[in-house]
C-alpha cells in the first residue's frame, strides 16, 4: 500500500471519528452513528471524484467501509468507558482529518491532470465537503462557516503543496502542507482568528 493510500484511510478514520463524536454529541442512535461517520469520511471524497470524472475512491476497496466501521466502534467504545467528550476533542480530530484529506485531495487531482489552481479546489472540497454534510445532518452550522479560519486553512495548504512540487520531492511537500493545514486551523481555533468582511453593528451599548 502506498502512502498516499495510507494517509488517505488515516483521515477517513479520523473524519469518521469527528462524525461520531457529532453523533453523540445529538444522541442519535446506531444507525445514525454509521451515517454521520460515513459521510464525514467518506463524503468530500466522492463529490472530488465525480467532478474530475475518475472512478468513485472507495466503491472498489472495501478498506474505506471497513476503516469507517472500525473507527465508529473505538470511538462507541471510547465515549461509553469515559461517559464524556474531553475538551476539543472534535476540532482536533477535524483538524487533523481536514489537513490529510487536503493534501490526499490535492495530489489525486493532480494525478488527474487537472492545472494547479482546480487541484487546490478540489482539495478544498475534499477537506471540507464531508464535514459540510456531517454538520448539515446533525442540524447544526457547519465549521466551515462559523468564525474561525476553516477553507482558509485548505486553501493555504492546497497552494503550499502544489508551490512546492516545485522545489521538492512529493512527501516533503506533502508532510509540509499537511502540517501547514493542521497548524493554522489549531492556530485560528486557539486565537479565534477570523477574516472579517462585513462590519455588522454593535449592539453592546444599546
């Protein structure tokens, strides 16, 4: 297996945890655990690769579902021994999951043949689809629009990667833009960076 395809599963487990964490989190039964992880592991994914046009990632290698079940059962297992979420424990394993699926996103858009500047998007929406759609089910605003630096974060990473294929060997590259990713969505959730564009009024002194 190479490790491309390792990291790959590495972020779906991780995605796939965040989306049980979520289901917790809504007190939604088994079925609904399964969902919300599936979708959060396995969802930017499948709308890359029907926009590149390539064969769907995971429909051919059982190894996706597999990884999915088994990171929904540790984290099943994880939450009923300790009876609670540790702190943050949901934005880190976003955070982590976005930085693999971005620079895995990245390179497979690339090895389509797509220009440098539509594999950065399709990064992008790889990072940030499946945890769209896990927020959008669980019927809450999804991380990607809340005030916190998020597609920013993707968007810096994708460009970092694709900047450094120039210079660099592909696992240099990747590990960098990958720590690039992970670094700045800790970094903005930790300091609350943002990038405001409207200035909304200020209710305070009323």
């Amino acid at each position: 297996m190479s490790y491309i395809a390792t990291f790959d599963l590495i972020g779906c487990g991780v995605f796939a945890i965040s989306g049980a964490i979520i289901a917790f989190q809504q007190r939604v039964d088994g079925i609904g655990v399964v969902v919300l992880a599936t979708v959060t592991a396995i969802g930017g994914g499948t709308v890359r690769d029907l926009l590149l046009d390539v064969p769907v990632f995971w429909l051919h290698q059982p190894n996706y579902i597999y990884t999915i079940i088994f990171a929904s059962i540790v984290t099943i297992l994880w939450i009923n021994s300790s009876r609670k979420i540790p702190g943050k424990s949901l934005e880190v394993a976003d955070a982590l999951g976005l930085a693999l699926f971005v620079v895995m996103g990245t390179e497979k858009a690339l090895s389509a043949g797509v220009p440098a500047v539509t594999a950065v998007i399709m990064g992008t929406l790889t990072g940030c689809f499946g945890g769209l759609l896990r927020d959008v089910f669980a019927n809450q605003i999804p991380l990607i629009f809340r005030k916190e630096l998020y597609a920013v974060c993707c968007i810096s990473g994708g460009l970092v990667y694709v900047t450094l294929l120039n210079f660099l060997s592909v696992h240099i590259s990747a590990i960098i833009a990958f720590l690039c990713v992970l670094l700045l969505r800790l970094a903005a959730l930790r300091w609350g960076w943002s990038i405001h564009v409207f200035k909304f009024p200020d209710h305070s002194s009323h």
